[in-house]
C-alpha cells in the first residue's frame, strides 16, 4: 500500500507490476504551471516552530494534492540548475561538471520540448540573468520558447541572487494570461537561495534567540516569505481565471540545510527528534495540485527527479520516447528506489529497507549501510544488488547523452 487517499478514505492500493496507468490523462490539455522551489526541503511540510506554520500556503496545497513523500534530489555541482536538466529530461547529470554547461548544445526529449510538439507554448522564469548557469543557451534546445530573466523583467525588488519571488510570481502571471494556447510555465524561484538573507519588513516569522542569525533562522525567515509569495500566486491565478484549467506542481530543487556543517546538524537533530542526515537533507517535495480532482493522496514511493518527467506525461496523457529516459512514472512504477547523486559517492541508493552511502574513499566495503526498517546497521555485501543498479542507471544515462546529438 503505497498511499490513502484520505477524501474518499479509500486505501489506494498500488500493485508493484505494471498494471495499466493509474492517473493516466487526469490533466490532459491543461496549462502546466512547474514552480522550482529554491532550497525546499520535505521537512517543511507541516512543519511548525514554536507553534508558528512555517509554510502554511503550502502546506493547503498538499493536502488537496498528490504529495511525494519520498521524493529525493538527485542535482550535481551545477546544484539549481542541475535540479532542472534532471526534472526537465529524465537523465543525471554529470555530477563534477554542470549539465547545462556540458549538455547545452544538445537538443533533447525535454518536457518543454514534448510539450510544443502537443501545441504547447513553452515559457521559462528565473529572476537572475539569463547567462547564469547558461540557461540562455539551452533553454531553447531544450524546447522553451522563451525565458523571462533578470533582462527582459522589471528589476522592481531585488534582494538575495535576484528578483522576489513576489515580483517574479507578479510579472509571470502577467505574462501567462495573455498566452492563448495551452502554455507550460516553468518557474525557478530564488529567494529563499542560501545564506537566506531577506528584507527585514519579510521576516515574518519569531525566532528562538538562539536561532538568530544561524542559517536554520534565516532558512525558515526566508522559506517563509517563499511561501508567503507563493500563497499569493495561487490567489491570483484563481482571480485571474488560470487555476481551474491549470495543473501545478511544485517542487524542491535540493537541500538548503547541509547536514555536513555542523551547527545545522545539531540544531536540525534537536529541532526534528532524529539524526539529520544526507537521506533527511536530499529529501525534497514534490506537489501535484490538480485543481477539479482535489486530491489529498500521499504517495510513499521513494523516487527522486530523474522520476519527474515520466510522471507528468502519464498525468497529461502524452505518449513520448521513454527509451532514451531512465527515471519512472511515480504513480505507476513496481519499484521504489532512488540513486543519490553528488555530494555522496555513485552507487549511494535508498530503497524501502536499505539505505547506503558508498564511502568517500572509494572502498565499498567501508560504506555506511543501514536497515531503515530495523533501524541498525547492514553489512555491505547486503546492499550490492542497489549498488549496481544505481550505478547501472548512471551510466545508461551517459550512454542516452552521448548518442544525443
Ligand atoms: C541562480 C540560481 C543559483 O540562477 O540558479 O542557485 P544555486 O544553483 O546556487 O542553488
């Protein structure tokens, strides 16, 4: 049993075969509108502070949606925008180089791209300039139309890397309700980017003393203003008439909290009750709101972005080229596994029972196993099998890539 849909209070069994396609076409011909959250991490969801709603707007968009609760980051050096060329193509990324550098002059089976050839007009916004992370370049080959950057925006309020996402959400919707065909709208948002330095009037939130001035404050200050601006975005889609025929989704591109420095290690252990760990920090959201099905179905398949894509065409019912894309339909899929990409070795895996960390040094056998179930530590040779299947999948990915011209 993967999840509940909790409207119906019917179970939602999930077969782990192939069984036909669940949600299959739910949105077809809808405007598609992607928010990529900067720095959002699963934790937030329903997460309070000193009995303060961190993110109250969306957390009421999880529980009318379909909420991936084990959906992981699977991003490289190129970090944001690494999160996108895996999100948008179904294919890893590098890891010690940036995919939107190294893959820019391809043209790929991206979403945008499927998307025109279905009738689609394709739009992309970020509020930093369009050279950065040479989004400019392959935006295009990855089949946007076009790319509203720092350039061609209105530069009204700029704090952070970039415009608020108050002002992004503000200008996007002016853009996309004079679009008259079904329009895919891709948002990267960018103002809760690390160090999380906001406007003193957004800092909404009451912070411990103690948390003053630590990165887990600003953190929360600034995924609270984030959410602040997204609650707004949604209102204004629905007063502007987009929401009914819109699907949105949202998700976190990677962790904002790094469990490696260890002031946030041991503030987010104190405030979660746990270890945090890579596996609590890779952690990110993923949302699919669909407006007239007002959902509230949690789904436990463990995934990761590379899932992304073949999950939005079964749900818009497009038909595309899944050979040359290694991630899963998370809604149809027999299996529950994600391959950890970056800041821990390749081969790193979660699945339902295992989690497995390959050891920096290279030798496997000094690797960190673990029982997630059991909640105990494995030997190594248990966790061979998903190993070789995560790095299987990597490398089937650079074969797709190097074939792609
Ligand atoms: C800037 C933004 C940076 O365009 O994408 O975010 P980062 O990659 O540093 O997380």
């Amino acid at each position: 049993i993967f999840g509940r849909d909790q409207k119906s209070l019917e179970l939602v069994i999930f077969e782990r075969f192939e069984q036909g396609k669940r949600y299959r076409g739910v949105a077809k011909g809808k405007n598609l509108i992607v928010i990529q959250l900067e720095s959002f991490q699963s934790f937030l969801i329903g997460f309070h502070y000193n009995d303060q709603e961190v993110t109250p707007n969306l957390n009421r968009i999880v529980s009318q949606s379909i909420y991936f609760e084990n959906y992981y980051q699977q991003a490289g050096c190129g970090n944001t925008a690494d999160a996108e060329f895996v999100s948008l193509t179904s294919l890893h990324v590098p890891g010690n180089e940036v995919a939107y550098e190294v893959y820019a002059d391809k043209t790929l089976e991206a979403l945008p791209a499927i998307l025109r050839n279905h009738g689609y007009e394709t739009i992309a916004f970020h509020g930093n300039t369009g050279w950065f992370w040479n989004r400019k370049k392959i935006y295009p080959n990855l089949g946007f139309d076009k790319f509203y950057s720092l350039e061609e925006l209105n530069n009204d309020e700029i704090f952070g890397l970039g415009l608020s996402d108050l002002s992004l959400y503000k200008q996007a919707i002016e853009i996309i309700k004079r679009s008259n065909k079904p329009f895919f709208a891709f948002i990267v948002t960018l103002s809760s980017h690390t160090p999380f330095l906001i406007p003193e009037q957004y800092k909404m939130l009451t912070l411990d003393h103690k948390h003053e001035g630590t990165i887990f404050g600003n953190y929360l200050q600034s995924v609270h203003y984030a959410d602040y601006a997204l609650g707004w975005f949604i209102e204004e889609l629905k007063k502007e008439g987009i929401y009914e025929n819109s699907i949105i989704v949202l998700y976190g591109d990677h962790a904002g909290i790094q469990p490696f420095v260890k002031e946030n290690a041991e503030i987010m252990k104190e405030v979660l009750g746990k270890e945090y760990d890579y596996a609590e920090a890779f952690r990110v959201p993923l949302v699919i709101h669909i407006p007239k099905l007002s959902l509230n179905l949690r789904v436990q398949t463990i995934g990761g972005q590379v899932d992304f894509l073949p999950t939005m065409l079964n749900l818009l019912g497009i038909d595309a080229d899944q050979s040359k894309m290694v991630g899963k339909d998370l809604l149809n899929c027999s299996e529950s596994f994600v391959a950890l990409r970056y800041q821990v070795p390749d081969g790193s895996f979660i699945d339902e029972r295992r989690y497995f960390m390959v050891s920096p040094d290279g030798f496997l056998q000094n690797s960190f196993a673990y029982d997630r179930i059991l909640e105990k530590p494995l030997p190594y040779y248990e966790c061979l099998d998903g190993y070789k299947k995560a790095i299987q999948q990597i490398e089937l990915s650079r074969a797709i890539l190097k074939e792609h011209r």
